[in-house]
C-alpha cells in the first residue's frame, strides 16, 4: 500500500516537473522570439526608408526618370583619332540611357535606376558593347584598351573628359583617370571624350558637337536633326581642351563628397562623386559650384577617379 502511493506520489512529482519544465521552456522561447521579431520588424524599416530616400534623391535629381530628355556628345579617342560611333543600344538599354549609332548619348531614364546620381557613363556604354575597366576599357570589336596602350611607339593612357557644355568655347574639361564607368551625366549639352593618348596630347571634343548642337536646337524631344543652330556656334574640334597634364594617383579622394548609400548601380561605388575640381577651371557657370576644402595637390591636373 505504502508502495503504491508512494510510487503515485512519485508519479504526480514527475508530471509537475514535467509540466513546470515545459512552461519555463516557453517562457524561454518567449525572448529570443521577440527579438527576432524586432530586428526583423526593424530591417524591413531600414529597406523601405532606403528604397524611399532613393526614390526621393532621384526625383530630386535631374536627370529625372520619365520626365528629362537630354542630350550629349561623345567619341572614342584613340591616339590620335575618333573611332567610328557606337551601334544603336536602343532595345539593349535596360534604363533609358542609349544611342541610335549618331555619336549622341540619349540620357531618358526610365526609371530610378538611370536617373539622378544613378545616370553615369557606363550605363550608355555597356549596352552599346563599350565594356569600362576602373581606368581601361573594351571596344565592342573586342580590343581593350589600358594604359600603356602602344600608340606609335608612345605608351598611352585611359580617361575621359568631360565637358559640362558643350558648345561654350571657352570651357575646360575635367579629366578622368580612374572609375572611368561612373563619370555622371550631369549636364544637359555635356560632351564625353573617352581618350586614349600619350600624356600631354591635346584631346578633342567629340565630332558630333555639331550634331548635339542639333538635337539641342530640336527642343525637348531632341529628335529632328533639321532644327540646326548657326555654323558659329559650332564648336570646332579641340578647341580649349585642356592639356593631358599630369596624374597624382596620390591625390586624396575629395573628402567632401558625400557617400552615396543608395545608389542600386553599383555597390562597390561607395563614394558619390560630387563634381570635381579641375584646378584649370577658374569657374564653371553651367556647374554648380561644389566647395572643395581639400587644397588640390600640386601636380593634381587630373580628377582623382570620383567623376
Ligand atoms: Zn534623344
């Protein structure tokens, strides 16, 4: 008898511990899932405030997605000469920024991605076959292009200029040597030279300034190549190019430039490269003004690879 129900006892002790364990179990889950659920409550925060303040800085930013049209003027300068135009990337461009075989670059972002801060050289190029390197490049036949490129027994290098407006004469490029891909398009009428020259070569502006003056006169849509400017206001090729001075791969990157947190192209980018200073350049009236506190190095003739 005292067997038994010493052994129930110890039966009922057994099926409270039991019950209590399961209940101190749940209370133990009962944390590490809330903190799952906050941090997962708070990514989904962090995303959609990202995705929102990209959507934001590229409406704000011109060019703006579905609404600007704008043109520029481009050439691929080898040594010392243009290479033909590019193919037409119209179907291939996945974001509105393309060319129809004229030497003109059509920046009409059709979304986010090719809009605003997002709209940089590369995402002309790469559709219409010109795959950028960070300071080299591909032509679409295949060729690549680095420094030390051979032209004429001279070992060449790789940049690009840029010219804010095109059609001002008295307008100094800013030079590139680095990041090629991410010189922006900021400027409406700009003109891109993607140059491969010895140091010190005169690079010019692109053959289809000409052409660009065209689809500047047509209006917005940019399209008829029959509202032509006066020849005066053509700008002849070379004309107030600046000199292929020398590079200083020391040169610090602008520490003014503010990090680009949201930019979907290309993560790897993480400086947002706001205008750079050419120390040439007195002032740039169709550029705003960027403040650069950092004093240019002494031989710092050409931008340090943040376009
Ligand atoms: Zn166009």
């Amino acid at each position: 008898m005292a067997k038994a129900s010493s052994s129930k006892k110890v039966a009922r002790v057994a099926r409270a511990g039991t019950g209590k364990r399961r209940v101190r179990e749940r209370k133990n889950l009962a944390f590490p899932m809330a903190i799952f659920v906050i941090l997962v409550l708070g990514s989904l925060v962090v995303v959609v405030a990202r995705s929102a303040r990209l959507d934001a800085a590229s409406a704000s930013e011109a060019p703006a997605a579905n609404k600007d049209h704008w043109h520029a003027a481009y050439g691929v300068y080898v040594c010392d000469r243009f290479l033909p135009p590019l193919a037409d990337s119209m179907k291939a461009s996945a974001t509105g920024i393309h060319t129809h075989a004229d030497g003109l670059i059509h920046v009409e972002p059709t979304s986010p991605v090719g809009a605003g801060a997002n709209a940089r050289l590369k995402l002309f190029a790469d559709p219409a076959g010109l795959k950028f390197g960070s300071d080299s490049f591909t032509a679409p036949d295949g060729t690549a292009y680095t420094n030390g490129y051979d032209c004429n027994g001279k070992p060449a290098k790789v940049y690009v200029y840029r010219w804010a407006n095109a059609q001002d004469p008295s307008a100094t490029a800013e030079v590139f040597d680095r990041d090629l891909g991410n010189v922006r398009f900021k400027d409406n009428g700009s003109a891109y030279t993607i140059a491969v020259v010895p140091e010190g070569t005169e690079v010019p502006r692109p053959d289809s300034v000409p052409q660009l003056a065209e689809a500047l006169g047509g209006g917005a849509a940019g399209e008829s190549p029959t509202a032509g400017l006066p020849p005066n206001l053509s700008v002849p090729a070379g004309a107030e190019s600046a000199p292929a001075s020398l590079v200083d791969p020391a040169s610090p990157v602008n520490p003014a430039a503010p990090v680009n947190p949201a930019s979907p192209v290309d993560p790897a980018s993480p400086v947002d490269p706001a205008s750079p200073v050419n120390p040439a350049a007195p002032s740039q009236p169709s550029t705003p003004a960027v403040p650069d506190p950092a004093a240019p190095a002494p031989n710092a003739g050409v931008v340090p690879g943040q376009p």
